[in-house]
C-alpha cells in the first residue's frame, strides 16, 4: 500500500461527529461571552461604580451553575409548540426591547404603581417628573438618586442605601424597609416612591428576598394612597425572576 493510499484517520466514521461537536462548543463559547459583555455593558451604563460592578458580577457567578443546569433540562426536553399556533398570531414573539416612538410618559396618580423596563433608568425618571407635584413628598431609592428638574428640595427625600463607612456593610432590605417606613410615617399626605436600585439589592439579597421587597412596596403604596415607579433593566435579571416580578405590578412599561 502506498503512502498516498494509506487510510487518514479524519475520515475515519467519527470524523464528523467531532467536527460538528468543535463547532457547536465554540458557537456555545462565542455565545456566552458575548452575553456575559452585553451584561457588563448594560450594569455600566447604569452607572454603577466598580464596587458595585463587583458584587453584581460575583452574584451572578453564585447562580451560575443553576443557570447552565436549566439551560440543559431543556435542551434536553423544549416545549413542544402546538401545530396551530402560527394561526393565532401573526408574528413570532421577540425579546422585549425599548421601542423606537415611545408614546408619551404617563402621570401616576395616588394608588397607582407602575414597572418600567429599561436599560437605564430614562422614562421611568420622566414618569415621576410628570407626577410628583401630585404628591406631598417623591422617596428616592437610588444609588444615584436622578435631578428630578423642578421638584423643591423640602419636596424631596431621599434613602441612603451605601454603607455607613468603608468598613461597614451595605445594609440588608430589612434596614432599607425600615428606613422607608420610617420617612412615610413622618410625611404629611401620600408619597410618590421612586426606585431604581433592584439590581444592586440582587448583589448581596435573593431573588425571592428582593421580590418580597418589592411586594411589600406595592402593599406599603397601596395602604398608604401613594404612587410606586420602579426602573429594572430585564437583561440584569434571570427570565424567570423578571417574569416574576413583571406579574407583581398592574402596569408594566
């Protein structure tokens, strides 16, 4: 047998497994690096500091392997779509994203609450400028509170959510509810509550803790004849965690 006839193993009956195997590995690498700079970018331009920037990305690193483990089960198993379902809609269903000729911001009056899904905090901002002189008091739940052009500064009230000093922890929920509670009960007439700050709680709190958060901030508004404006960003969030907290609220934007 000639060198020019000796077998190769590439074309051996494996040869194309492992090439499609290499293929769909590095598609899969591309695809998660990709993703995980979207993330980076969208926390950034949300203004965060590095600090910040630190404990979104190690709290996103601690659920990591549950993320990859859902992602298994179904590729394993999808959901099957029934035959008929290209009749009762005319498009397939897209990822949510910011429309390009957003209708005008709307007013909240008291008792309405409303979830604002951005990648920065933009509309909801213009929501409770439109709003606040409706209200007695605008709380401000932010780690970079917004100007809020036009509100008076005894009409504004802020809830500092950084540490105390360097070597102190930031505080839990719990202190941050107590805090809140603490400015409703000293203001006179209802209070148009604004918060933008759910991702940095998601650094060092649970899912299910922030979301009892924001439940107990829509009760708190309820009870009270106030206003609730919440910006999120869904690409910080797990699909099933802002599906969640997107069925917490009556309005979503």
């Amino acid at each position: 047998m000639t060198a020019s006839s000796a077998p190769d193993e590439r074309d051996g009956p494996d040869a194309s497994d492992d090439t499609e195997y290499a293929r769909a590995y590095a598609q899969g690498y591309g695809d998660g690096v990709r993703s995980a700079l979207r993330e980076v970018v969208a926390h950034v331009t949300r203004g965060h500091t590095t600090a910040e920037l630190r404990m979104l990305i190690e709290s996103r690193l601690a659920r990591l392997s549950e993320e990859v483990e859902a992602k298994r089960r179904s590729l394993l198993a999808p959901p099957e779509r029934p035959a008929w379902g290209a009749l009762l809609r005319s498009a397939p269903v897209r990822p949510w994203s910011a429309p390009t000729g957003a209708p005008p911001a709307p007013s909240v009056r008291p008792g309405q609450s409303f979830l604002v899904r951005e990648d920065r905090p933009r509309r909801a901002v213009e929501i409770v400028r439109r709003s606040a002189a409706g209200f007695a008091r605008t709380m401000i739940v932010s780690l970079h509170p917004p100007a809020f052009d036009g509100l008076a500064p005894s009409a504004r009230v802020e809830v500092p959510l950084a540490p105390a000093g360097p070597a102190q922890s930031a505080p839990s929920l719990s202190e941050i509810s107590g805090r809140i509670t603490e400015r409703l009960a000293n203001a006179e007439g209802p209070v148009l509550l604004y918060v933008d700050a759910l991702e940095y709680f998601l650094a060092y709190e649970s899912p299910d803790t922030v979301l009892r958060f924001v439940a107990w901030l829509l009760e708190e508004t309820r009870r009270r004849g106030g206003g609730l404006v919440v910006s999120a960003d869904p690409q910080a969030f797990d699909p099933r965690e802002i599906g969640r907290l997107q069925r917490l609220f009556p309005s979503v934007l």
